[in-house]
C-alpha cells in the first residue's frame, strides 16, 4: 500500500479505501471499547484519527504508541463518528518506526510557552504553531519567486563572502582562516590579511544590493533573495544576526516606480499566502485571538490577523514625504501629551511609534514614507535636485510602514551620478577605491535605477501575526543563540 499524505487523504478521500498514513502521535485516547490516535505528518495542520477496537492490538504495541511516536498506518477509510472530520481510519496494522519515551520527550498534549520551545528548536516544528508557520513560510517564499518570475526579473546568486559593506555600518562578521590567537602581524603590528585565504579581509555579506546592481545595470531587472547577516548586539524581538533577505533592482525605474512596485509586491505575496495557507492562518488568527484576550483592553489589537491581512492587500497604500509625516507627529495628541518614548523633529530617524501612529492611528492604512533627509540615509541614494521645497537636504528614499510592525520594505532610487556619488562616499568616510567595481556601473552607461530591501522575516512575521522574530525562522541566531 502506497503512503498518501494525511493533507491528501482528507482532502480528497471517501470512505471505502485502504489507505496508509505515517507520522507522528499528537494524542492517543483510550475508551471501554476502542482506541483513538490521532496522527500528524507536517503536510496539514490538520491531524486524522486512526481507530482500534479493544484489544485489537497487541499490549507491547499499545504501549509504544505514545505522544511523539513516529508510526505507520494501514487501514481502511471509514465515515468518522466523532466531530471535528469527515472521515478516520479504522486500524488494520501499525508499524512502529520510533517510539518516544513519554517520561524524556518534553512535547507532550499541553500548552507550552514560547520561551520554552526556543530551547527546543529542533523539536518545535511538531507543534501545531510552528508547522504551521514554517508552512506558510515556504508558501512567501515560493510567492516571492513566482511574483518575480511572472514579472520578467533574473534571480541573481550575490556572494555570501564578501569585501564591501553595503550599509556602511561596520557591523560585520569576520570571515578568516588566520590563527585566532596568533594571526600573521604586518611591520605596523596590524593583522596580516595578505596571508589570509583570500589575500583581504572578508566578512559575511550584510546585502546583495551593491551586486545586484550590478546585475540590474545588465540584465534590467533582477532581484536577490539569500541570507544576510549582521552582528548588531540587539536582543530585541525584531533582531536577528542571520536573516533572509529580498532585494530587487531595476534599471530605468525611479522612485514612483519603485513604491508601485513594492506596494504590488507585497500585496501579491500576502493574498497567495490567504490563498494557499487557509487552514493555517484560520489556526494562527484563532491563537492570536487567545492571546489578545489575556492583555490590557487597551493594548488589544483593533484587528484580527486576518482582518489586518485584508486591510493591508485591500487598501491604497498611503503616500507622503518624511517632512510631510514630521509635521503630522509633531501636532499630534502623543507628541503633545509627551506619550511618544523618543521626541520628534526633523533630521531624526523615525522610530517604530512613530511608524505605527501614522499606520495605525492616524492614516489608518499601509504607509509609503519618501525623501529622507540625506544625513540619515545610506550613500548610494538618489540626492534630491535643490528647490524650495527640498534645498538638496533629502534622497529619493521610500520605507514602507505595516500595522504592528512598523517599517517592513526600505529601499530607494539609486544615485546614477558618478560624481555626486563618489562626494557622498567621502563625505561618509567610504574609500572609493575598495568600490572600483560599483563606481564603473556609473562611468561606463550609467542609467536611472532603483531597488529595495524586504527583510523576510520581518514578512513572515506580519502574516504569522507572532510577536517575536525568533519564531518565524526554523533556527534563529541572535546574541549568545548559536545551538542547533
């Protein structure tokens, strides 16, 4: 007999055939008369029930057949008599491939916290909340590819190793297979990374963006999507110091398109999730739901995560400039009443209050904010041409603001001008040399493009409805959390 996933069986079988199921027990129930298993193998959220009559098996088995057993199933497809499914198995034989010793295996039938299955990150995936979004996180993902293939990009492969710092923020890893305790020394006593593996010092990339621009500046439109990494000392729930990221680039597109783009990106992406993960957003809506009723009226969400889902994919993305949104947070009740944490004025970087006020309270939609003051932004942005409106202070930037979230997509028009950005590089103290490469794509048919950068996480994050970012990625790596 042919194994069929349980996601299968109950979604397209009838009554009548012998089927076998393999997986893993959730529960096992013993009555007068019969014995209930109920069985899971990661393809639903879903388990099936598999029946047996009193005695039917033997007492060693019966034994076996405990919360986390791995088993195999054969048995007919039979009407079920309980609630909850159409149909269950009525047992014919089990095959026990791994028992589980009910007394060590720390997943048993209870609720457990969060914080608790972080430690146990390689058993988490069997429970129903992080199946579920470890499911809906490959349905993103295969929506990403799918979204950028159905519109004519070139996924391109950036190296994971690499010499530049795209952001300029120096916090990177190292990458070396000099002696830790006693590197090569030059004549100055600094380390000697001539004699490294790579002849330079090397880090672990913290963008695809300067490459991918590469790639745009040829292929047209392509976009990147691979692990990043930085080693920022943040233990915050929106941190992590190994994260997947999204990166497109467009040659020829400014900034108008580049928000139209971002704004179909996401929307697409989410709607193909609420499409294809129905069951397993039904259950992380109702889990949530749970959790709001345990806080502060106050602090509760005006929305479910379904509700918020089809707010962001069914609204307009709203549209103003970062001077436009300053002037909205200073003349605001909690910039008054001094409720916001940091104080705001122009030229400061907006802090996730700030974000969701103008989401959540005051727009109440997604938020598209551009022109950024320069001084704040990364060097290769788009310098706005000097006017009354904008005397050459901002760049062509855009971040995209979610509900609960905050900023979600950063990105910007590209500055083309050679000379302008080879200004803006020693302004910020990067040597123009160490970026002969990027500069060429200027000097040699330099052309307008844009680009942004969605953090995946921060995505899955969103659409799960989950709190912490540590909880939407199989094996999260932050400050002091290397297992597994």
């Amino acid at each position: 007999m042919s194994y069929q996933s349980i996601q299968h069986v109950l979604k397209t079988a009838q009554p009548g055939p012998e089927v076998t199921i393999k997986g893993w027990v959730r529960t096992k129930r013993e009555s007068k008369n019969a014995v209930f298993i109920a069985i899971n193998d990661g393809s639903t959220i879903n388990t099936i029930q598999a029946v047996a009559e009193t005695g039917q098996l033997p007492e060693e088995t019966l034994k076996l057949i405990t919360t986390g057993a791995c088993l195999a199933i054969t048995g007919q497809l039979v009407e079920s008599q309980g609630a909850g499914q159409a149909i269950e198995v009525k047992i014919g034989s089990v095959h026990i491939y791994g028992p589980a010793d009910p007394d060590k295996y720390p997943l048993q039938p209870k609720r457990h916290s969060l914080e608790f299955l972080r430690e146990i990150a390689h058993l988490r995936p069997r429970t129903n909340t992080f199946s579920a979004i470890l499911r809906v996180r490959h349905t993103l993902a295969f929506a990403v590819h799918k979204y950028f293939n159905d519109n004519g990009f070139f996924y391109l492969n950036t190296p994971i190793i690499t010499a530049s710092d795209a952001e300029g923020a120096g916090e990177m890893f190292r990458v070396t297979t000099l002696d830790a305790t006693r590197p090569p020394l030059t004549e100055d006593g600094k380390v000697d990374y001539s004699q490294d593996f790579f002849g330079r010092e090397t880090n672990l990339t913290v963008s695809g963006q300067l490459e991918g621009e590469l790639g745009a500046m040829a292929l047209g439109k392509i976009y990147t999507f691979g692990p990043t990494f930085r080693a920022e000392n943040s233990n915050t729930t929106r941190h992590l110091a190994e994260f997947w990221m999204i990166e497109p680039e467009m040659a020829f597109f400014e900034l108008e398109d580049n928000m139209n783009l971002a704004e179909d990106f996401v929307k697409t992406v989410i709607r193909y999730a609420l499409q294809h993960c129905a069951d397993d957003l039904a259950f992380l809506d109702n889990r949530l739901k749970e959790e709001e009723k345990l806080k502060k009226k106050e602090e509760q969400s005006d929305m479910s995560l379904l509700e918020k889902l089809q707010f962001v994919i069914s609204n307009e993305f709203q549209r103003l400039t970062y001077t436009e949104a300053v002037e909205i947070l200073v003349n605001s009740k909690p910039a008054k009443k001094g409720q916001f944490q940091y104080e705001v004025s122009w030229g400061v970087d907006l802090q996730s209050e700030h974000e969701r006020y103008l989401v959540e309270k005051h727009f109440k939609k997604p938020v598209i904010l551009t022109n950024y003051p320069r001084d704040i932004k990364a060097f290769y942005m788009k310098q706005d041409e000097e006017s009354d409106a904008s005397p050459g202070r901002t760049v062509r930037a855009m971040d995209v603001l979610f509900p609960g979230i905050g900023e979600i997509i950063g990105g910007s028009q590209r500055e083309d001008d050679y000379e302008k950005l080879t200004t803006r590089m020693k302004e910020v103290g990067i040597e123009t040399d160490a970026l002969w490469w990027y500069l060429d794509t200027r000097r040699f048919g330099s052309a307008p493009h844009a680009g942004f950068g969605l953090g995946f996480e921060r995505l899955v994050l969103f659409v799960t409805g989950m709190g912490n970012i540590r909880d939407v990625i199989p094996f999260p790596r932050a400050p002091k959390t290397a297992e597994f």
